[in-house]
C-alpha cells in the first residue's frame, strides 16, 4: 500500500513539474527544461556526484528519438538511472527508493525568481508625499493614488467658460 501512495504521491510532482511554465500542456509529458528544473528543486542535482550535465545526458538517453519530452515511463527510467550515481554507497533498490524520496510531494519553486528593490532611490522615487507641482494633486494623503479624479480635469457642463467669474 505505502508503495503505491509512494508512486502516487511521484506522478502528482511529475505532473505538476510538467506543466509548470506553460499553459497549454496537459501534464502527461515533461520538457527538458522542465526535468532539469526538478533535478535542481529536488536536490537531485548535488554538483559532485550529478550535475546538470548529467541530467541532460540522462534526458538524452531516456526520450525518444525523434521526441522533445519524455513520459512518466521515460522519467521513472531517468530517476533509475540518476539514482546510482546521486547515492554511490547504496544497493540499486535503496538508491532507487531514496531518489523516489527526494521528488515525491514536491512541486516548483519561484523563490528568489523576482526581488522587489529596496534601495534609497526607489524608495525616494516611489514617496508619493515627496512629490510637488501637477503630480502632488494625484495622490491624497496616505499617498494612494486618486485614480481618475487625480488624472483629468473634469468638464463642468453648466453652459459657462471656465473663466467667467459670476456664475450661477
């Protein structure tokens, strides 16, 4: 039973890998880029015993020939075959299984992809209660933005130009 939850647990990471990035794929077939992806979140990638390299030699081997992704088959073949070389002092089933370890339940990071800048200028530029002229009339005081009323001049329709001064 907890090998099949184990298996489980490894196609739900595959798909979720598969479609990370793309909108249009359905999860069945996992890219390249998308497998060297997992290698690195997973920590697969070690950078002394695999390194990226490795993992695309091993994507090369696994896929078909005329193919650019590989199957949930393909990608249990690849952890196979990454599995000996990532845990060296292991037996070929203890390695197998400590790599299904390290992939099951996991999904892609997007930690550290964008920063939000925090030096002094940004925050000097951004200080809406520093701002003068024009621009000062399109923030309130909290310094949220006014929206359309801080943008236009709104047009009175009361028949007057704007310069006459006796009206009403």
């Amino acid at each position: 039973m907890a090998e099949s939850t184990d298996m489980e647990q490894l196609l739900t990471s595959f798909k979720k890998f598969a479609v990370h990035g793309d909108t249009k794929v359905t999860g069945k077939e996992l890219n390249g880029k998308n497998w060297a992806k997992l290698c690195k979140d997973c920590k697969i990638i070690d950078g002394k015993n695999v390194t990226g390299t490795d993992v695309d030699i091993v994507f090369s081997k696994v896929k078909q020939k005329t193919s650019r992704v590989i199957t949930y088959e393909e990608f249990l073949r690849a952890l196979e075959d990454l599995a000996p070389k990532r845990f060296k002092g292991q037996s070929k089933e203890e390695a197998q299984q400590s790599i299904f370890k390290l992939v099951e339940g996991k999904e892609p990071t997007n930690v550290g992809v964008t920063k939000v800048a925090k030096t002094g200028a940004v925050d000097r530029l951004t200080d809406a209660s520093r701002y003068t002229g024009s621009h000062k009339e399109r923030f309130d005081e909290s310094g949220k933005g006014k929206g359309r009323e801080g943008r236009e001049e709104l047009v009175e329709n009361t028949g007057y130009v704007s310069a006459y001064k006796n009206a009403g």
